[in-house]
C-alpha cells in the first residue's frame, strides 16, 4: 500500500500543476524582462568609442586587444572613432587619448 503511494507513474504530473500556474507567470516574466532592460540600459555617452550592448562591447574591446596587441588595436579605435576613444580593458572603462 505504501509503495503504490510512493510510486511516481501512479500520478498524473499534470494534475499536480494548477490551471493558473500559467497566468500567474506572465506577469512574473514581465516584470523580469522589464527590470532586465532597465539593469543593463546605460546613458549614451559622448565619448566616442563601441557601445556596451548588454556587455558584448567590453568583451569585443578586450578581445581585440588581447588578439591584436596594445599598439594595433589602439591604431584601430582611433582609425575607427577619432582621437578620444573609450574603449574597455578587463572589464574597466578605459579612454584612449592619441593624436
């Protein structure tokens, strides 16, 4: 008798879960959405330089220049965005100043 209780295929899963559990979600999702737009929303600066972009603009800048080394990659951004550049080195907001 115990183990008919305990056993899992006796159940149907989907009885278990309520017909609000969807509606109840929607909401929930929402609102995380909403506070993920707004935790990664950054003021456009008026700095030249690649935009953050949920933190894909950090992980580009450092990637080139750990690929193409200081020099290059400093020739580049200036090339790219003038002779004030901000740029981002391990993680931290570096400015780039070269004439």
């Amino acid at each position: 008798m115990v183990l008919e209780t305990l056993n899992p295929l006796h159940y149907n899963i989907t009885s278990l879960v309520p017909d609000t559990m969807p509606v109840a979600t929607v909401p929930i999702l929402i609102l995380m959405c909403f506070l993920f737009l707004i935790w990664n929303h950054e003021e456009t600066s008026s700095i030249p330089g690649p935009g953050y972009c949920m933190g894909i603009g950090p992980l580009l800048s450092h990637g080139r220049f750990l690929w193409m080394g200081v020099g290059n990659a400093c020739n580049y951004y200036n090339k790219t965005y003038g002779d004030f550049v901000r740029v981002w080195i391990s993680g931290e907001e570096t400015f780039i100043i070269s004439k």
